[in-house]
C-alpha cells in the first residue's frame, strides 16, 4: 500500500474517532495517534488531512449537502461522510492531487471500510462535486498549510 493511501486510511479513521465522539479537538487528535501512529513516511499527509477537513469542515458539509441529493450530512454513515469529507477537502485545497485522483481513492477506500453501497454512494457525490468545480460553480482554493 502508498503511503497516501495510508494517510489517509488513517485520516479517515481519526476523523471518523473524532466524528462518532463530536470532539474534533487536538487532544482527541493526540489519543487517536497514540494509539495509531502513522509511520513517518505517512505523518505529514495525514496531519494535512485531518487538520485540513477540520479547519474547513462547515464549509466541506455544506458543498457534501448541496451534491449529495436526499442526503443529510447526519444521516450519512460515519465512515462514508468522513471519506468524503478528505475528498472534498483534496479537491478544494490540494491542488496537486489529480480531481479525479481523489474520486478514486475516496471510493476504494469505501469499498473497503464502508457498505455494500458505499463506494457507489461516495462516487455518485464526488462526482457531483468535481463537475461542479469543473463548471466553476465551486471555487476552489489554494491551501495554506
């Protein structure tokens, strides 16, 4: 496995840890890495996503609200809103991951930690999404971090 597929893997878990406890703060951040350090290779990509999808998070939810027809945020699963989230996230400030890479990557990582239906669940809102930004109804932005 790459080691962004790891970083985020693992982001996708904190966030998640922090979603199902509604504590996004950097002490719950802390207790997730205590428990499962990322490897150093992986550190920096995964600190990028967590601290990125929690920084921007009412502005993700409400791009995901707005693509994800007949779905609200909170009835998403935990791990599905939360893979998403990182995407969302990587197609509004990484601009040097590839859109479509991003797509890719969210849905795998659904096949893999979700349902049945998640990696077409998550596809479906991604795609919505990237053809948005592609039509510049959403304005992406350069990140800071």
């Amino acid at each position: 496995m790459g080691t962004r597929r790891r970083s985020r893997e693992l982001a996708m878990q904190a966030l998640f840890f922090m979603d199902i406890n509604n504590d996004y703060s950097e002490a719950m951040l802390d207790c997730f890495r205590g428990n499962f350090k990322p490897s150093e290779k992986a550190i920096h990509f995964f600190s990028r996503l967590v601290k990125g999808v929690v920084d921007h998070m009412n502005e993700i939810d409400n791009i995901i609200k707005r693509f994800s027809k007949n779905w609200a945020i909170g009835r998403m699963s935990y791990v599905d809103r939360n893979i998403i989230r990182i995407g969302v996230f990587e197609m509004l400030f990484c601009h040097d991951i590839p859109l479509k890479v991003s797509i890719n990557e969210s849905v795998d990582i659904g096949k893999k930690f979700g349902t049945e239906e998640s990696g077409a669940f998550i596809n479906g809102v991604m795609d919505r999404i990237h053809l948005a930004i592609e039509n510049q109804e959403i304005q992406t932005q350069q990140q800071t971090a």
